[in-house]
C-alpha cells in the first residue's frame, strides 16, 4: 500500500482564483456569505443593475440580420 501522505504523480494542484477583497460596488471588504460583495444590500443592487440592463456586454451588429428573419413570414 500506498502511504496516503504521498502525493501520486498524477495529481496536480489546483490553483484557487483570489477572491475579491473588495466589494466592487461600495469597496468595503468582502464577506465570504454574499462573495463578492459586502452585504446582501450590495448583492441586490448589483442585480439589479443586471435586470435593469444597467450593465451590458458590448456586441457588433451584422447588417440585414434582423430582416433575413422577416423574409421568412
């Protein structure tokens, strides 16, 4: 038998990402509950950011895309 301490050559480690030290919303430090956030306050408004389209994720709009669907009625 192997001694359980020893490490078998295939294993590897997994790196661990760093958590966010602080809120990105009000820069208080993190609480581990609502990562990565400080509180459930800031938890919400960033949701609410979402929801409300607040945040959005740039894209390039292709020309003619949305009349190749109105062709097809």
């Amino acid at each position: 038998m192997t001694d359980s301490k020893s490490k078998s050559s295939n294993v590897v480690a997994l790196k661990t990402a760093k958590k966010a030290e602080k809120c990105p919303i009000c820069s208080k430090k993190t609480v581990e509950r609502f990562a990565p956030f400080c509180s459930k306050r800031c938890s919400d408004l960033d949701l609410g950011k979402w929801l409300g389209e607040g945040y959005r994720i740039p894209s390039q709009e292709v020309a003619g895309f949305e009349e190749s669907f109105e062709e097809e009625d």
